[in-house]
C-alpha cells in the first residue's frame, strides 16, 4: 500500500477481468520498483538468469507452464531515463525479447510515465512512449495523467487500482468482445498557436476530449509547459 506499491496494479487487474468477464486469468507479476529500462533487459546468454528481473519473470512462467500462452504484456517503466537519446533502442531490445520467449503474445501495453520524479529528459520519453503505438502494429499505449494519489514520484494504492480500472476495457475490447469506445487516451493530431501573438493554443485530437476544471484540482492549460 505504499507509495511503490507498483504490483498493485497486477493483482487489481487479474481481479476485474476476472469479475467482468467471468472466466479465469493468470498474470506473472514482474514489478519491481525503483528501476530503469537498462534493469529490465535480458541476459541474452542466459535467458532466466534469477538475478535478472527478466530472467525470474521468465522463469516463472516457465515453471508455471503457461510461456506459451501469455496473450499480453503490460510494460509500466515508472521511473525516469535520463538518457533519453538511447531510449528507444532499449524498448526495442526489450521488446524483440518479449516476442521470442512469449509466442503467443498478441498485444503489448504501455503506461506512459507521469510528469514528477526527475525533469530531466521526461517530457522526451513520454514522447517517445507515445510513438511507440505508430511504430508498432500491437502496442496500445495509455496516459498516466489524471491518476489519483499520485505523489509527484510515485502513485499509492489508489492509483494504481485506477490504472487496473481503466485498463480493463482494453483487455476486455481486445479479447472478451467487449465494445466500450473511448477507453484509451487521446491521440494528438496537431498543436499549433492560433493567434499570431502566441496567447492561445489550437490542440486537435483523435476524439472527443472532456477535462472537467476540478480534475484534481487543476485545468488543462495548468499542464501545458511552453518554457522547454
């Protein structure tokens, strides 16, 4: 229940599926706090090296003989890579990874990281992350923004029950036939200054957007950083 409680969002997930859907799901949680993208990698010369957050994933799936049946894989890397330039080869790697030791997998998820924590290079690599759905045919990727009991670093429990709400429908729209629409974050289409003194924004997305002013407390202008 703390504030890096980041299994929560597992074990809440399995829950709601499993209650909605009326049928039995397995998830290996792999969460491990406080780590960047470098940690998650695979020893490629031993895939289930157990001092590897991979390998012991991997291992456990294994074991549990359901390798060969994971369906998805939902990828949350909370904290911050300074190194941004060297990002997307990383996810790559990972994700090449992913394909060859999970077959079966269909569809690959992705948190986008919340601003706070470090600055340095965060606004690069949500951008990144939200590429990552043009460059990869079965990547849905999700916005973390508006997620309550959130510190400014990490979520408390709260918040990461909010991320299994509201990616079930994704899973229940890619595997139960559920037909909600609007489950996934907007995707933005342009952004440019509509007025030639540069006091307004034009913002065009792929959907409708409705931000209430007291979503937590703040409107939406409050999260637009023009300063760099």
């Amino acid at each position: 229940n703390g504030p890096q409680g980041a299994g929560m969002v597992a074990a809440n997930l399995g829950r709601y599926i499993a209650t909605a859907y009326q049928t039995p799901v397995c998830i290996i949680n792999a969460a491990y706090s406080g780590t960047v993208i470098e940690q998650h990698q695979r020893n490629d010369a031993n895939r289930t090296d157990l001092s590897t957050i991979y390998g012991r994933a991997l291992r456990r799936a294994q074991v549990a003989g359901v390798v060969n049946n994971v369906k998805a894989i939902l990828y949350y890397q909370g904290e911050y890579h300074n190194g941004f330039a060297t990002y997307p080869g990383l996810f790559d790697k990972l994700y090449k990874a992913w394909k060859e030791d999970f077959p079966a997998v269909q569809k690959i998820y992705i948190e986008q990281i919340n601003t706070g924590c470090d600055p340095i290079g965060n606004a690069e690599i949500r951008d990144i992350q939200r590429k990552f759905a043009q460059t990869y045919s079965d990547i849905t990727v999700m916005a973390a923004c508006g997620i309550r009991e959130f510190t400014g670093c990490h979520f408390y429990y709260k918040g990461y029950e909010q991320m299994a709400q509201w990616w079930r429908p994704v899973y229940g729209r890619d595997f139960y036939g559920d037909q909600a629409a609007n489950i996934t974050s907007p995707k933005i289409i342009s952004a440019a200054y509509s007025t030639s003194a540069h006091t307004a924004l034009d913002l065009s997305f792929d959907m409708p957007v409705v931000w209430p002013a007291d979503t937590l407390g703040s409107r939406m202008e409050d999260h637009l950083k023009l300063d760099g």
